[in-house]
C-alpha cells in the first residue's frame, strides 16, 4: 500500500510482474549508464516517488557517486548532480544503509535525523527517502534510493518489500554491466599498451615516442594533459620532453619550452615523485601538497594530477604526469593500471633512446676523432695545425667549450699559439707540459682540463679547454 496526506492507495501492480518486466528490460543491454537510468526509471514508476537514484560506492574512497536520477519533474539540479561524489562523511544516513545491509527509511522529521542529512534532505526537497544497498557476489555496487516530497508520506512494508525485491535484479545487471565495462577497459588497455608497444619498437627516436605516450595517456583515461619529463642525471634535473593537452593554458601563461630544464634542488616535490615507487595522486586542495607542486598547480590551474615515475631495471628515468583542470578527481582501479603499465613503456623508451643517444654520440665522437686526424696529418703548416686541434676539440666536446692551444717556444717557456684570450690557463699548460698527465681545476663558474702534447715521450706542448 502506499500512503499520502493519510489517504491509502493499492500498488499499481503487482510487485513479481514489476521485478520480472524490469529484470528483462535491464537484460537488454550491458552499458553501465543505461542500465542505471534504467533502473531508476523503472523503481520510480512501480512505487510512485517523485525520484528515484542510484549511487555507485567505492569502497577504497568511502564515497558514493550519483550515477542515475528519475524523477516525476527532472530538473536541472538534479541532472548537474550526476557524477558529484560524496563521502560517508557527508552522508551518515547513507553509511547507516551499508552498515544495515536492508532497506532503510528517513524522514525530513525524525527527531534524530542528522542536521547534515536533514539539510541534504531539504536541499533536494526531500521528506521522505527509503534506500536499500545494491549487492552482487558479495560486494556493495552502490545505493539505490526512491523519495517523495510529500509530507505525510510514510513507506510501508509492502512497498519495502517491493524494494528488496527489485534489488536483487538490479544489482545483478548493475554487476554484469560492471563486468562487461572492465572487459572493455582490459581490452583498452591492451590496444593502448600494444599501440605504445609498436611506437617503441617502430623508433628510437626518443622525441617521437614520448610524444606518443603522452597522447596514449590522455586519450586511455581522458585526461586534460599528459606531460613527460626526462630525468638527467649528470645535472640532476627534469627536462620537460613531451606534451598533448585537450585544454588551453591558463590566460597569461606562457608555454615553457620543449627541452627546459628544472633542477631538483628547486623542486623537492618533484624530487618526492621521481624516487617513489608507484604513482602519486594530488590535489590542489590537499594540505599537505609540497609548496613547489601547489605552486606549479596554481600556475596551470590543475585541479588534480597523477604522477607516475618512470623507471628502468629500477633506476629513475623521468615523470609521466596527467593533469584534470576542471575539476578534482580520482583514477579508477583500471586507469591506474593502465597508466602504470604505459609508465613502464615510457621508462623502457627513455633507457633505449638513452642508450642509443649515448651510442650515436660516441660514434659522432669517433667520426669527429678520425676526421681531426685525417687533416693533422695531412698538413706540414703549423699555424693550420694547431687552428684545426683548437677546432676539432671544442666540436668533440660542444656545450660552449673554448680551447687553447700551448707550445714551447726556443726560451723554453710555453706559449699560448692560438685560443681567446678570455680563457686564461697559463699555469694549467704548464702544469700538463711540465707532469706529462692531465691536469684539472674546477671552479664554481669554470672548469680547465688540460692535456700534454708529447712526440715520442718528448712534450711539445698543451691543449687547454
């Protein structure tokens, strides 16, 4: 029976008809948002509330997202509140639900009603709501929740009968529905990971691959930007490597560029998520959010960004980061394994480009040796000689090196032949002429390195850089 304004009224129909058109209604279909709608529209109807919802829990997060909404008179409120998640903390009546594991009923006026569920209650309009938890092989899917704005309206047992009935078909295509979608998201998973796969294989441009990883994360998890740092090393800095953004940046903000460097002594945050061991999830909103990420957050308006270290044979390779800047929000399960799986394609990709680069350096560096060699000794000019070893070193060592060049003179004393005047070594080639070995100085904003010139163990000279 239901009762409103006192008055009683029969179930329209009979409540095993109900369950079972609903129950072949929900087995034509396994996506996840229409069987939802589905249901709500379907619990609505046969109990005749002025809405009906439907709340998916996670048990990790201890929330609820409102993922369905029917009602008499939709309105535009209670479709912006699809996709809100809220917290047990915010819902009390709602974990008193789980906690029962039965339908559970409230009323706007019940004296021992919540202030924070009364205030809820009134918000949405309303003053009766009788929810019952969604369970299938031994796990809470979610809430399913009927309620009535009309102020006399009490729930009776038949009608609570009803919803414990419909319940169980519910859940079960709630459940189905969730097990098709991680079918699809497992094979997502493997066509992004076997499309980064090909990328890695297909290249060894290092450039080229990142910059694929990145689009492959932004499109698995539908992210607002992907970003890839490289870690170096020798200078113990992130260098920014790749990018793909569905979103604008900030007005006033300028793009840095590809291939700028970010020391880590400025950066103690980054640091954190470079020698972690899985993925770092981040809200602006957290406070305990290091200042130099809150501070890089503001600055591009993310709301929310997943960091994950990439990492080869163990060893720090760079950062995968993605970045939500509408909202704050959470990686599902899948996602994160996703995510963590492309990690590993990424870090591989930086160690093998890594590996190659330093290859093709040392086989520029040899080309660029024998080419030296081949013109030194091609030449009885001493003047060209030594301009071709002060040329020939600084391409070999790049990187805004300057050379010198220091030979013995009839007095017996060095002398600076050819160099800038700029880079003053004088007693660095005397030190390399005089000891027969290389010599070093470094110093906070230069460092020397100087190298003998012998013939046959009789030193002729110093080559400076």
């Amino acid at each position: 029976m239901t009762e409103l304004g006192g008055g009683a009224v029969a179930l329209p129909r009979d409540p095993y008809a109900v369950v079972l058109e609903m129950g072949t209604t929900l087995a034509c279909t396994l996506d996840p948002d229409e069987v939802a709608q589905a249901i709500a529209r379907q619990v609505g109807e046969a109990l005749d509330v002025q809405s009906c919802d439907i709340n998916e829990y996670d048990a990790d997060a201890r929330a609820f997202t409102y993922v369905a909404v029917w009602s008499k008179e939709l309105r535009r409120v209670d479709t912006d509140y699809v996709g809100t998640v809220v917290s047990l903390d915010e819902r009390p009546e709602r974990d008193a639900v789980l906690r029962a594991g039965d339908v559970l009923e409230t009323y706007v006026d019940d004296e021992g009603l919540d202030p924070r569920e009364r205030a809820m209650m009134l918000e949405f309009d309303e003053q009766a709501v009788m929810e019952v938890p969604l369970t299938f092989g031994g796990e809470i899917l979610g809430v399913l929740g009927v309620s009535d704005s009309g102020r006399k309206r009490r729930f009776t047992e038949q009608e609570k009968e009803l919803l414990r009935l419909i319940a169980g078909p519910a859940a079960t295509a709630l459940g189905n529905a969730r097990l098709y979608r991680r079918q699809q998201e497992q094979a997502r998973r493997l066509a992004v990971l076997l499309d980064a796969s090909k990328a890695l294989a297909a290249s060894v441009d290092l450039d080229e691959v990142l910059a694929r990883v990145a689009r492959l994360a932004v499109e698995a998890v539908d992210a607002a930007t992907a970003t890839v740092y490289e870690y170096r090393p020798h200078h113990d800095a992130l260098v920014y490597r790749a990018d793909h953004s569905t979103a604008s940046s900030p007005e006033g903000v300028d793009d840095d560029a590809l291939g700028t460097m970010y020391r880590l002594v400025d950066y103690p945050g980054e640091r954190a998520i470079l020698e972690s061991s899985r993925a770092v999830l981040e809200h602006v909103s957290d406070a305990g959010l290091p200042e130099d990420r809150r501070r890089t957050m503001e600055t591009w308006g993310q709301k929310t960004c997943l960091s994950l270290p990439l990492r080869s044979g163990g060893v720090a390779q760079g950062i995968l980061r993605l970045s939500a800047t509408t909202d704050e929000r959470r990686f599902a399960a899948f996602e994160l394994e996703l995510l963590e799986a492309l990690a590993e394609v990424a870090g591989a990709a930086v160690h093998n480009a890594r590996l190659f680069r330093v290859q093709q350096e040392e086989s520029d560096r040899l080309r660029e040796i024998l080419d030296v060699s081949r013109r030194l000794t091609s030449t009885f000019d001493r003047k060209a000689a030594v301009t071709m070893l002060k040329e020939g070193s600084e391409r070999l060592l790049a990187g805004g090196m300057a050379a010198q060049v220091w030979l013995s003179g009839a007095d017996g004393r060095l002398h600076r032949v050819v160099g800038e005047d700029g880079v003053s070594a004088a007693e660095l080639a005397r030190q390399a002429f005089v000891t027969r070995r290389a010599t070093e100085a470094v110093a906070p904003d230069r460092s020397s390195l100087a190298m003998p010139l012998a013939v046959k163990g009789s030193p002729e000279g110093a080559l400076v850089v």
